[in-house]
C-alpha cells in the first residue's frame, strides 16, 4: 500500500536555507498525491503523542518517515528523538562531524530501511555498523535537483553583460545593507557564502584557554587573509555576501560585517543583511559568474545553476563533498591573497567550468532516477 503522506525529521524553521532547500527537494521528488508533514526535534521532546502517532501511523502502512536531511546522524539530541520502533529511511543526511558519538545510536540503525547518504565515506562507514541487509547507498546531496531551469539560465547568459549586473544589481538592492551604486558596477558577479561557525566553534571546543586563544588568533589571521583577497578582485567583480544563517547561534552575515568594518574597500562589499530563501539564492544563481563558500549548500547552491564554485570550508561535509564532486578547495590554514587568485584562475578555466556543469548534470539525473524506483517505499 502507497503511504498517504510522509513524516520528514530535520531541523526545519530555523532561518538555515540549507535545511529549507531540503524542504523544497522533498516537495519536488516526492509523490505529488502525498501529504508532507515536516517536524523537527523540539516537536518530539515537547510532544510525546506526536511520536506515538508516527509510530501507529508507520506500523499501519498509512505513513512512513524519512530521517533528514543535514549532518544529522549521531547528533545526540536529534537522534534521541526518532519515535522508538518506528522504521525510517534516511535520505541526504551524513554522520557529521560528532562520530565518535555514533556507537550510542548504533542500535537505532537496526529500524534503517532504504537510506541515501551523501557522503560516500560515511555511507561505507554506516554498512560496517548495519546488519548486511540494510540498503545503504551513495547519493549526492538532493538539493542539487532544485535550481533554475536550462531555458531560464540561457534567457540570463544570454543578456548584454552591463544589463545582467544592472539586473542582478537591483535584485539584490532590496535584500543588501550595503549596496554599492549601479554607476560603479564591475564586469562579473562573485557569490560569497560565509560561515560563522568556523570562528565559534573553533574556540568553543578548545580544550584549554590557552588554546582557545591561539585559535582566535588563528581566526582573525584567517578574517585579515580573507579581506586582502577580496579587496584585491573588487577591480573585477561585484562581490555579494548571502547569509544562509539567520538564526540566534547562528548569523553568517557577521562574518561579512567584520570583513567590510576593516576594508577601505567597504562600500563595494554587497552585505545580504537579513535571511533569504533558498528558492530566491537558486533564482539568482545565474547571475553570477563565479562563487565562493564556507558553507556546504553555498557550494550546492551555484552548482544548480552551473555556476563555479571554490570552496574555502574546513568542515568535513565541505570536505567530503569537495572529493566527490571535484571541487577546488583552499583549506583555512592555507589562505593567501596569492593562494586565493591561484586557485581563482582554476575556477574561471573553461575546463573547470564545463567539468562541474557535467557533475551537476550526473547528480541531478541520479538523484530523479532513485525517486523514480518503483517500490521505493515498500
């Protein structure tokens, strides 16, 4: 019996334009005559009889809950409240960056049905822990079907290129603090993704204050190199600053602030002062002719527009994803103004360009070739 509708478990309505894209990829792969109910952990530590209504409705056939997507497997407190005994597929999720907590929820694993994780290193690591009949199988991350269509791309590429910028110029004007005026626009469009977690997370997790202190030290040497860089291609590019975070632990836009606060370059730093949908990023995607990121979906959200991307996250879903879709990378540590236009000049090539074009292409068509297995949900 087809499910009615679907239970979706992830860490929805937290102003993350990340897990909204997730939103929006299950409403587009998922039946259209299924019902989507989207619930997150607080939701089910607040509301017991939520959990046993997952639970009834599973075991009846009416339902069936999928656990993601995000960096959510093994995070305590969201793990700790998957309904008991209720079997679950996990779609677009991976381990995260807290494995050595995974044995705890080791037992859990045993309700896995179909499950698509987007790391392959961790979808070989989830095998070893499962029973053998388990179906654990790589899948790219499924935000990489959403994204603007073939036609609406071409439409913008093939515009004169002062009228893109113009175009893309007063677009962002109603989103930007900052916006620097139409009269000094530059030839290209830089997309930044920026992430404060970077910065947070490094001291908060030091062991020692003496430690914690070399690391914001650290942090700030990295902030300086980031800025020199930038300054140095404002010639060049009309540089716009997304916040995928808008959240109170959690503002990505900050990080865009202590840049522009210690450039004499400040007024062309475009600064996206409040949170933004991801259907409006992907939207203006095309637009841009290069983009950077911190962020794991700030390198997914170019890439659905074909729009290359250089990644500048430490984190190990930024590393996993940067193998499996041969991005280029400049670690944090690595950071120069003379790293930085290296590796820029790769990420303008015609031959990266077209390489990444074609991984896109391959993800999107593999992830709508899954969603279209017949019995999917048996």
């Amino acid at each position: 019996m087809a499910p009615q509708w679907f239970y979706i478990f992830g860490y929805y309505g937290s102003k993350n334009a990340g897990d909204e894209a997730f939103r929006l990829a299950f409403q587009q792969l998922l039946p259209a005559s299924a019902e989507l109910r989207f619930i997150r952990p607080s939701q089910l530590a607040e509301n017991r009889s939520l959990a046993s209504e997952i639970e009834q409705d599973v075991a009846g056939g009416r339902a069936r809950l999928i656990v993601g997507g995000g960096a959510i497997i093994g995070e305590p407190y969201f793990w700790a409240h998957i309904p008991a005994r209720t079997p679950f597929h996990i779609i677009s999720a991976d381990i995260g960056s807290q494995e050595h907590l995974l044995s705890s929820y080791t037992p859990t694993l045993a309700q896995m049905r179909q499950s698509w994780i987007r790391s392959e290193s961790d979808a070989v690591q989830l095998r070893r822990l499962t029973p053998s009949d388990r179906n654990i199988h790589y899948l790219p991350d499924i935000v990489h079907a959403l994204g603007a269509t073939p036609a609406e791309r071409q439409a913008i590429s093939e515009l004169d290129p002062n009228i893109r910028n113009k175009q893309l110029h007063e677009r962002m004007g109603g989103h930007c603090e900052n916006t620097m005026p139409a009269g000094q626009l530059r030839n290209k469009n830089m997309a930044i993704f920026l992430s404060d977690h970077y910065y947070d997370y490094k001291t908060i997790r030091s062991s020692c204050v003496l430690e914690g202190i070399e690391r914001e030290a650290a942090d700030k040497l990295y902030l300086r190199n980031l800025r020199l860089a930038l300054d140095e291609i404002t010639p060049y590019y009309n540089l716009y600053f997304f916040s995928l975070s808008y959240w109170y632990n959690s503002i990505d836009a900050y990080v865009g602030y202590r840049l522009a606060k210690a450039s004499n370059q400040a007024p062309l730093y475009n600064i996206v002062s409040h949170y933004m949908e991801p259907d409006i990023i992907m939207a203006l995607m095309p637009y841009f002719d290069t983009a950077i990121s911190m962020k794991f979906h700030g390198l997914i959200f170019p890439m659905t527009a074909h729009v290359p991307v250089m990644n500048l996250g430490s984190s190990k879903k930024n590393r996993d994803l940067a193998q499996q879709m041969g991005l280029i990378s400049v670690n944090p540590e690595e950071l120069t103004t003379e790293t930085f236009l290296a590796a820029l000049k790769q990420v303008e090539s015609v031959e990266y360009s077209t390489s990444l074009a074609e991984t896109q292409r391959l993800a999107k068509e593999a992830i709508h070739t899954a969603f279209s297995a017949p019995n999917l949900w048996d």
